[in-house]
C-alpha cells in the first residue's frame, strides 16, 4: 500500500480538480462536437392564408422558416388547398420545415 501524505488541504484540492476534470472535461467535448441543425427561425403567420387569391404567396412565405404553426381551422379550405393538401404544398417550397397545427382547446 503507498501512502501519501500531504495534508488535508493538498488532498481537498486533488480531489477538486480531479471532479472539475471529470465534470467539465466531457461537457466541453460534447459541446465542441454538438452544433445539431435545430431550428433557429419560427413563426405563427398572422394574418396569412386568409385570402384565397394568396395561397400560394403565404405558402412561400410560410416556408421560408424552420418551423411554423399553421393557425388555421381543420375545416379551412381556400385557393383549391385544405388542411389536409396544405401542407405538402409548404414543403414543395422548403422540404425541412416543420409545420405544427395550431389547436385551440376551448
């Protein structure tokens, strides 16, 4: 057995940088290498898909972010599109959007 003595104040300090290596050590790699495509632009569009001569200019601008709440009604029809075609139509403009459905629960 090898036995070390260098006092108590010598062995807090070891000990300390030893879990400060342990804990920011791993932390700092994985942050160096964690940089996911997350979405970073997002929006509810107000005021959008409410004309149906602008569908399609709403779908454009829709898709240009990351992720968008559609705020519209399950039974929403307009400019030959409905909830149900809608969406495919966004993401023939932006493939890796994703788009939430809005839902009021009152």
């Amino acid at each position: 057995m090898i036995r070390i003595d260098c006092g108590m104040g010598r062995k807090y300090l070891i000990v300390a940088a030893i879990a400060s290596l342990q804990a920011f050590v791993p932390y700092g790699l994985a942050r160096a290498e964690f940089n996911p495509a997350y979405p970073r632009i997002a929006a509810r569009p107000h005021g959008t898909l409410q004309n149906s001569s602008a569908v399609d200019a709403d779908s454009r601008h829709i898709a240009k972010h990351q992720v968008a709440i559609l705020p519209t009604d399950r039974t929403w029809k307009m400019g030959g599109y409905d909830m149900a075609t809608l969406p495919a139509h966004i993401k023939s403009y932006n493939a890796n959007i994703k788009l939430l459905k809005y839902i009021n629960f009152n």
